[in-house]
C-alpha cells in the first residue's frame, strides 16, 4: 500500500526538545591586591555580628559595719591591748565629721521603752564611748522624763546617770525634743543690720556649733506628737542663715518594730520634703556606724539599713502637724 507523500512529510519534522537554561557566567574581575589572581565578581560578605559589649561597674564602695554587740566586745579588749573595730580605719577617714560639733542625746525611757532597757544601755554605752572623744564640752543627756539636762563627763559616767533615773509611765516626748531643739536655736547671735545692708548676700547671723542629735527611741509617743513642726522650724531656721546640708543632723535610733512608731520616724526621714535633710533613722540592731554618721554623712545616710527603704506608709505631713 502506498503512503501519502504528505504523510511522509510530517513523519520527518523533528519534536522540541525543552532543555533548563544554562544560567549566564559571572564576570570574573582581577583581584587589586594580586593582579594575577583572578576571583568572581560576588556580592562583598557581610561582617561578623559584633559581640555585644559588656559594661563592667566599678564595685561599690562597702560601708564599714559593726554591730552594738561586737562594739562592745571590742571595747573591753581595748582595754588590755591594742585592738581595733571593725572598720574604724575607714571611720577614720570621716572622723573629721563628728570633730567640733555639739553630741547631744535624747533618751527615751517612757513605759513602751522598759521592755528594751538592756539593749538601750548597750547602745548608750558604746556610743558615748565613740563620741565623747569629739566633745570638748562634754556630752549632753536628756532624759523624756527628766526635765533637767545632764552633763557626764565620761562614759561610765553616761550609763550611770542612766540607770540611777527609773522611766516614769508618762513622758511628753514633744515637749522634751522641743526644748532640745529651742536651746540650740538661741545660741544663733543676733543680726547685724548695718552688715546685713552692706554685704546682702553674707550671712546675717553667727552660727553655732554643729549639732548631732541622737534620738533612742521606739516611736510610741502620744498620737498627735509627730515633731513634724519642730524639724520644719529648724530647716527653716538653717536656711535662712544659708547653712550647708548636714550642718544638723538627727538621728533617730529605733527599738523594736511598732508600726505606728516606724510610720512616725520614716515620715521625718523621707516625707516632710524640706531643703535641707537633716533626720536620719536607723534600726538599735543595725550599723553602729550609721547610728553614728547617718545623719550627718550622705554616704552613710543612703546606708540600706535606713528606716527610709520600709514599704510601710508613712504619716502624711499635712494630716497631722
């Protein structure tokens, strides 16, 4: 049988053939560095990703600590041979502070305050110890239910005066921290107007000594005593003769853990927002240091055993005055 031509025809055309491309050859460039060296021309390599940088701080200064117990301890040792506390070389280095200022000490020793008797002659006595050295004129002892002022020359004779005068049931602790603070307000001299008109900026009155106060005491006074208007009165009174921060210092030095008396001392520490700091509180079990340059020494005043870093409320300045 004959085929048609036609058909033979289409029997010979070849099919397609579908093949992948061949993807094109980079241009090859010469290295600049070795012109015989020839590399492909590829997209330039992302850097390393740098090692985040790491902040050293520099350590934080430590506070020289010493509780009342290990004072004491050293105290009797001192006695025998020559044996330091701990941390008094670097006590030392601010020892500068409690030189030429006026130590004055309010004790406590109402009926709330028995229960603690042991413990606040533990502190008198190792304080006295540590502070009549910067005294010239002997340290200064009041008593809240005492109306006298006491003077005892040493520190024997500090815990004596102590011991001989038993605590009463009632005690007005405003009146007998008022009286405190008034004396030292009448020690500043009068004011010279005739300067005072030639030289405006100098400072109108002469100024007393410095003063530390210390206050032993577990806040448990009558419910409308704050003292609130006694530190006011003094700021006021340091500012308006443009004395520096500190010039005053308060220390208060808590027993035990009343509520109502820690919500007392952390108002005045941190809640009267005055110009000038000049309270301090800090807990009897705590830093003897602190007890003694808390108030007076920012560095010690930032000091973490600060009544001041509790999370309890404090009393709010304009409720009670």
């Amino acid at each position: 049988m004959e085929i048609p031509r036609e058909q033979t025809r289409i029997s010979h055309i070849p099919q397609e053939v579908h093949t992948q491309p061949t993807p094109p050859t980079p241009p090859r460039v010469q290295n600049q560095d070795n012109p015989q060296s020839i590399s492909p021309n590829l997209p330039p390599k992302s850097p390393p990703p740098e090692s985040p940088s790491v902040v050293v701080k520099p350590a934080r200064r430590q506070y020289p600590r010493m509780s009342v117990t290990e004072g004491l301890d050293i105290k009797k040792g001192k006695k025998r041979e020559n044996v330091k506390y701990p941390g008094e070389d670097m006590f030392h280095t601010s020892d500068e502070i409690l030189k030429k200022r006026d130590h004055v000490f309010l004790i406590d020793n109402g009926e709330s305050m028995q229960k603690y008797r042991p413990q606040v002659e533990a502190v008198s006595e190792l304080l006295s110890t540590l502070t009549q050295p910067y005294d010239p004129d002997g340290l200064d002892l009041y008593l809240t239910t005492q109306s006298d002022k006491l003077r005892p020359k040493t520190p024997e004779k500090f815990l004596q005066c102590l011991r001989e005068r038993p605590a009463h049931g009632f005690h007005d602790f405003r009146q007998r921290f008022a009286k405190i603070v008034e004396n030292y307000q009448s020690k500043f001299g009068k004011t010279n107007f005739r300067k005072k008109f030639m030289h405006p900026s100098s400072t109108p009155f002469k100024a007393p000594r410095p003063l530390s106060l210390y206050v032993l005491t577990d806040g448990v006074w009558d419910p409308k005593c704050t003292l609130i208007t006694e530190v006011k009165n003094l700021v006021t009174l340091l500012q308006e003769h443009r004395l520096p921060n500190k010039y005053v210092g308060i220390q208060f030095i808590r027993f035990g853990n009343d509520p109502g008396g820690k919500r007392r001392l952390k108002t005045l520490d941190s809640q009267l927002g005055l110009g000038l700091d000049v309270v301090d509180t800090t807990s009897a079990d705590g830093n003897v240091w602190k007890m003694l340059l808390g108030a007076v020494n920012d560095w010690y005043d930032n000091d973490g055993d600060s009544d001041a870093d509790d999370d309890e409320d404090a009393i709010q300045p304009q409720q009670r005055a």
